[in-house]
C-alpha cells in the first residue's frame, strides 16, 4: 500500500473519485495514509477539498 501512494504524483484523480463516490470517511483514511508515508502536501490538499463537502452534508443532517 505505501508504495502504491508513493507512486500517485498529482492527488487530484483521488480527489475526485472520492467526491464523485462521497466517500468522506475514506477521504480521512486516505489522507492519514498520506501522512503516513510523508506526503502532507497531498493530504492537505485532499483535506482542503473535502473540507467543505463534509461540512455541507452535516449540515443536512442537524
């Protein structure tokens, strides 16, 4: 697994493949695995766009 997102160079297909799915709870997995192997760039990126989604949908549902 950590080599597979070692190899990923431009987080922005996993960006999109979790909004288009809604996978909010993966999206916070998927960023911790990039902290993992040191890729903080990425997670914040991941986080920065996800972010605002996931607070959309609580919102939907309080």
């Amino acid at each position: 697994m950590r080599t597979a997102l070692a190899m990923i160079t431009d987080p922005s297909d996993i960006i999109k493949i979790l909004i288009d799915t809604g996978q909010t709870v993966r999206a916070g997995r998927v960023i911790g695995a990039f902290r993992n192997i040191g890729r903080s760039d990425f997670a914040d990126e991941i986080r920065e766009t996800m972010m605002p989604i996931i607070l959309f949908l609580l919102k939907g549902t309080v």
